[in-house]
C-alpha cells in the first residue's frame, strides 16, 4: 500500500508541479518498487544518485529527476540517463518512458535499439511557449520501432537528416538504423497515405492509429503555440 501511494504521489507530481531539481545538482533515481541495475545485478529500492549512463530495469514505476528534467520509467522500462555538459542522453532500450522538460534545459538527445553505435543521436528541444513540455517515448519491440508521442507543448525534433516540430496531440516514428536496400536514416511513417516529407524524412497521418494499435494512450489535446522556426510541421492526425 506505501508504494502504491508513493507511485500515485509521484505520478501526480510529475504532472501537476514544475521542475524543482537545483541547479547543478546531480539526477536522483527514485524507484517507488525496486531498480535494478543491469551492469552490475545491484537491486535498489531507495532514492540515490542516479548512476550515469548505465541501463536502469524499473520494476513498478520508477523517476529520474534531473535539472530542467523529468523522467518516469513504467514497469518492466529498460533505460539511462547521462548527463553532459550541452546535453542529456537517454537511451531506452524497452517499455514507455515519460518525460518533462523545461523549457531553459539542455537539449534531450535520445538513444533507441533501432540505431547501432555510429548513429548520429536524434535531440529533443523545446520549442512552444510553455514553460514545461510533456511527451513519451515508447519502444515497440515487434514492430522495431521508437515512438515519441507529444502531451503538452511542442518539441522540435533534429536529426541526423533534418528537423521537424512534433506539437501536442501528436506523434512521431524517431529515427531508425537503415534496414538493408535503404540509404539512410529516415523518419518513417506509420502509413504510406498522406504523408509529407523532406531531405529523407517522413512523417504520416497514421501515426495515431499505429499507437492506438499498440495499446499506447495519449492524453488529449493543449500544448503550445510559440515557435521553433526552421523545421517543418508533424502533425498527423
């Protein structure tokens, strides 16, 4: 019963508060079940500093709070955080993780089991008025595909190939390792139907309907205006 309550308690500050992390103080991982650590077998089931860049398996949900970052791992959520001095590096690997980032923190670059080692890394940076944006990331391992869904503001997504804005509501396939007979890496979309692209990047108006078939929920609607200036729109609907 405790750690349903701190699993509630958590969750609703991940949605309800700003960012409260100091200024230069180092991520904590905060498991509301048990964390294991996957370099070393270590199970950890108390708040401690979160062990940079290596592969954390959430058993319940479990946080990683960070400055200008939040992260919430669901169970069974395979993932790391390193952080840089330009930058924050996730790397998931399975599961959902959410996420909210401020709107003055360092770009987010994300890492999937869909690119190898010489991949360039995709960044997430913030780019709509609101002051704390909100989206998940999710990894459908049959279908080999990372899925970033957006909840609350807009993100624009820079990658290897170009940059597009992903604003709230919607949904984007992130950048994948070419499969053989492909020449690079691209935005896929979840249909071949209204799809727009550019400079090797597509995104398309099934993206949704490929989550809802995935089981995946996206809280509805909100989000911000504000510019990102230079990208294209996603916008599937």
């Amino acid at each position: 019963m405790p750690q349903q309550l701190l699993a509630f308690l958590i969750s609703v500050m991940l949605i309800m508060q700003p960012l409260l992390a100091a200024a230069g103080s180092s991520p904590m991982l905060i498991p509301t079940n048990h964390v294991t650590l996957l370099a070393t077998g270590l199970v950890v089931d108390k708040e401690i500093p979160a062990p940079s860049g290596m592969l954390m398996a959430c058993t319940g949900e479990c946080v990683v709070e960070a400055d200008g970052l939040q992260l919430i791992g669901a169970d069974k959520t395979v993932f790391s955080l390193e952080e840089g001095s330009t930058r924050y590096l996730v790397t998931i690997m399975e599961g959902e993780l959410g996420f909210a980032l401020r709107s003055d923190a360092k770009p987010l670059a994300i890492k999937t089991p869909f690119q190898d080692s010489a991949d360039t890394n995709s960044y997430l940076i913030p780019a709509s008025s609101d002051e704390v944006v909100r989206g998940t990331l999710q990894i459908d391992t049959q279908k080999g595909n990372a899925i970033l869904a957006m909840r609350k503001g807009s993100l624009k997504l820079v990658a290897i190939d170009g940059q597009k804005l992903v604003h709230a509501g919607n949904a984007i396939f992130l950048p994948r390792h070419p499969a053989p007979g492909e020449n690079s890496l691209s935005f896929t979309s979840a249909s071949h139907q209204a799809e727009t692209s550019f400079s090797g990047l597509a995104v398309g108006a099934g993206a949704l309907a490929i989550l809802a078939a995935t089981g995946m929920a996206l809280a509805g609607g909100g989000g911000g205006g504000g510019g990102g200036g230079g990208g294209s729109e996603a916008s599937p609907r």
